[in-house]
C-alpha cells in the first residue's frame, strides 16, 4: 500500500473523525505549531496556548492508539514555520505518495492547500471534517433565488432535519420556535451564579517557547493557573458541568453584563466546539437530554435559546462564510475609515462598559456575545471604524475566534459593513440599552442620562451622530425607520449640539 501522509490542522482535532476508526502503519499524521498561524494577526496569548495544548494533547491521544505521528512543536529543528514547506520536505523524507487533509474552515488555508494540492505529482484528497451539521454550501442552496437570508428560516428548518426539540414533523416543542423574548433579563445580583468549571493548568513552559520564538501576542495569562479546555475530556467536563449548574438560568441572563461577573451562566464551550473537541450534536444532544430529566426545574426558554445559538446561528455563520468570500472580508458598504482607538489594547477609558468588556477580554480572551455587539462593537460601528481594524481587534483577542465564525459576526452582525447580509439593521444602540441591560451605568464616570455636556455617556451622542451622518444608508431600511422619523423630529440645535461632542469623541478617543 502507498504510504500516505495526512495532514490535520490545530482545530481539527476531532476524536470522532472516521480517519482514526482503525490504525494503518502506512498512514503517517502530521501536526504543527506554525509562525505562519500564530502571524498572521496578533493573537491572545491564551488563544496561542489553548490551541497548541489541545493540539499537543490530541497528538498523544492519536498515539497512545497507534497512529503514527509526526508533531512539530514551534521551535522544532525541522520546523519550516510555513505549512507547504514543512510538507513538502516531508513527503521527500518518507517517500510519501499520497497526501490527504480534512477541509479547512478558514479561506485562507482552504485556497492555500487547493493550490499545493493542484501543484502536486502525486495523489492528493481533501475529506470533509465530519464536524458541522451542514455542509459549505448547505445555506447557499437553501436560500437560493431569495434576496435576504434570515436566520430563522433556516434554524426552524434544521430543527425539523435533525429533529430538534420538535414535537411532530412540523410544529416545535413548546408550541414556539424562539423564545427570545424570555431571554433578556438584566442580573440584579441573584440568582446566585456558580463558580465557572476552571482548570489549573501549568503552562509556564510553553508560554515560556512562545516568548522565546518572538511571537507577538497580546493580553494576560495566568500561567500557573491556565483556565480552559484544551482536552476532550475537559471539553467534557465544562459540558456536563454547564447542564447540572447553569442551564436552569441560562436563557433568562444570555443577554445579561455585570462589572463583577465574567461569565454569568454562559458555558464557556465554544473553544471546545471550534477546535472541534466537541461536536456540536452532542453537545445540543446532552443539553436536551438534561433538561427533559429536569423540566420540572429547567424552562423549556432556558434550552431554546441555547441550542439556537449552536444550530441556528453557528451553522448559519459559516453557511454566509462559504456563501460570500472571498469578496466578504473587504465589504464596508457604510465606508468607515476610523481606526479603533488604542484603548482596545489597554482598557484605559473612562467608559465602565468599555473599560470593563475590554479588560476581561485581555484578561480572561473572553466576552459574551452582548458585550461584543453591543459594548465594544457598538462603539467601534458608532465611532465609523474601518471593518479591518475591527476585524483584526476580533480575531486576534477572543479564545473561540477563527475567521468563518468572527468575520460574519463582526462585519454582519457587529459592524453592518456587508449592508445587511445577516443583520437587516445596524446593531447600535445609545447608552440606555447598556444600562437596561448591565449594571455598569451605574458607577461610571459619565451619566446614561445626559445626552451632551462634560458627563453625558458619549454613546448617546455618537449614537444620534451615526444615524445623521449614516442617514442616506438607511432611508430604505424599514427597520430603520422609526429612528429615522426620531432623528427628523430632533431639535436642530440640539442635534448639532449632539454632533460637535460626538465628533470631539471620534477625534481624541483617548480623552474618554
């Protein structure tokens, strides 16, 4: 038989993939810490070593079964940094004669091995990575001859196909699709939120190979006490842990922020997921489970909105991501061309919301999903950043962020930069959602009251800017309308008044 190399890549680590269901000793695997993925944006130091433990670790769980291995950690002699060098010295060195690797789910590395692949003499495969509940072009064929692409169309769909929390072959469970109306209460400090399933890993040594190889990174790390998944069996254990201790109020608090609390009742898997540790039926499979043994104490609310996150929004995401790049990852259609203000590095603003979901960001290369959108990425829409530095900022500061996931939320969801692809309005808001739905007003420097003036919380009047400098963008939007007819009925002088300290804001970021 033809020796034969496969090539798996560091979130490829699926323990169920039919590749490992029997050892072959002419099959040779092949894993590697690369200077050309840890480049080429500035990653989180915690992203950079949760990826390369869990990669070293599925690596010693595909030994400890017999497979053949060849790993290259980062400062490796034969170590290329550059993923066709360090195959194409392999091939000669093993006298390979057949090449296979998983579909990547970034673009980016998609075209890169198609290219080799084409550039190739000897035999080549690409097989599916037996991860999503979709294919690439699932959504595309779903959605063809339409002219928007709601979400919950095909959410509701895929309930039916994989026969989700249905309760016959059309109608859901609960008598309801969505129950996101249940789903947005602000935590007033109860009920009481258990401690996160945390680890305490050593790490030091190869935060250590990481400092010493010169690779760029930014945030903190405790490398004594490193907090995350980075095993199967981990990946396990923050599940059943999410399911006993959080489920019961997940849904009520999904939406919620707190200055004092990190994660809430979220369940800290998705790097577990986008690493591929986990698949993500099992994990809907074992929430479900969960709660049916539990109804009398879980609302059927609570589960809902978390399965829609996984098999609604996740398969959507990167249906759009399939569907729309290359072309996708430049769009700007609301032409902003600010940079993001170098507090995004630092947390050193006077704003509490921003202050508090940046800095838990660099601390933990964690926020939920409403600090994203409507924290940081609210005020990088409203201050007309560029869609690159917001993207950049995304992908390289949260632990979960790999391009087909973060660029559809960033420039649909967050930044409105694809005019309405996934998002058919913008995600903004003035300060008065924040405080509906936070407890950072409260002790902040600036009032959520005041719209102008010294103290006014410079989200209201970025807020009311935005849609005046944005206004030919939207006069078609239906969506848009009721702001808009807000925005006519404005004050003249009070909305130039409202413009001059946004544009103060937008200018000099760093005095707020």
């Amino acid at each position: 038989m033809a020796k034969t190399l496969r090539l798996l890549l560091g979130d490829q680590l699926n323990h169920k993939h039919s590749w490992f269901d029997q050892t072959d000793g002419e099959v040779i695997y092949f894993m590697a810490e690369m200077r050309q993925e840890t480049d080429y944006v500035t990653h989180h130091i915690q992203k950079v070593v949760a990826f390369f433990s869990a990669m070293r670790n599925f690596s010693q769980w595909l030994q400890e079964r017999g497979h053949s291995v060849i790993y290259y950690q980062l400062d490796h002699p034969d170590n290329e940094q550059d993923l066709t060098q360090n195959l194409e010295k392999l091939f000669k060195a093993h006298h390979i004669e057949r090449f296979e690797y998983q579909l990547p789910d970034e673009y980016r590395l998609d075209q890169q091995l198609k290219e080799f692949s084409d550039s190739l003499e000897l035999d080549s495969d690409a097989v599916d990575t037996e991860h999503f509940l979709t294919s690439r072009t699932d959504l595309e064929t779903f959605f063809k001859g339409k002219k928007t692409y709601t979400m919950e169309y095909f959410y509701r769909d895929m309930r039916k196909k994989y026969d989700i929390m249905m309760a016959n072959a059309k109608d859901p469970e609960g008598g309801k699709w969505n129950f996101d109306q249940s789903n947005r209460k602000k935590w007033k400090g109860a009920p009481e939120i258990p401690h996160e399933r945390g680890f305490r890993k050593d790490v030091s040594a190869l935060c250590k190979m990481i400092e010493e190889a010169g690779v760029k990174t930014m945030g903190n790390i405790d490398e004594q006490q490193f907090n995350w998944p980075t095993s199967r069996e981990d990946g396990l254990s923050v599940l059943n842990y999410f399911c006993s201790n959080l489920l019961k109020h997940f849904g009520d608090y999904q939406d919620a922020m707190d200055p004092d609390q990190i994660y809430l009742f979220h369940s800290r898997l998705s790097f577990a997921m986008n690493s591929k540790m986990l698949h993500p039926r099992e994990v809907i499979e074992k929430v479900i489970d969960h709660w049916r043994a539990n109804k009398d104490d879980i609302d059927i609310s609570q589960v809902e909105g978390f399965v829609r996150q996984i098999l609604g929004w996740r398969e959507y995401m990167r249906g759009i991501y399939w569907m729309k790049m290359p072309g996708y990852r430049r769009s700007n259609k609301l032409d902003n061309q600010n940079e993001l203000p170098d507090f995004y590095w630092t947390a050193e603003t006077k704003m509490n919301c921003m202050h508090h979901a940046i800095k838990q960001s660099l601390d933990h290369a964690y926020a939920h999903h409403i600090q994203r959108l409507m924290i940081t990425g609210n005020y990088a829409l409203l201050t007309q950043t560029h869609p690159d530095e917001v993207d950049a900022w995304y992908l390289g500061i949260y632990i979960d962020a790999l391009e087909w996931v973060e660029i559809t939320n960033t420039r649909g969801m967050s930044q409105f930069a694809d005019g309405g692809i996934v998002a058919t309005k913008p995600y903004v808001s003035s300060g008065s959602y924040i405080n509906k739905m936070s407890n950072y007003c409260s002790s902040c420097t600036y009032s959520v009251n005041k719209k102008t003036g010294d103290d006014a919380c410079p989200f209201n009047s970025l807020y009311w800017n935005f849609l005046f400098e944005k206004r030919e963008h939207f006069k078609n939007n239906q969506r848009m309308n009721m702001m808009m007819s807000m925005l006519d009925k404005k004050d003249p002088q009070e909305l130039e008044q409202l413009v001059k300290r946004a544009q103060e804001i937008i200018k000099n970021p760093q005095k707020f």
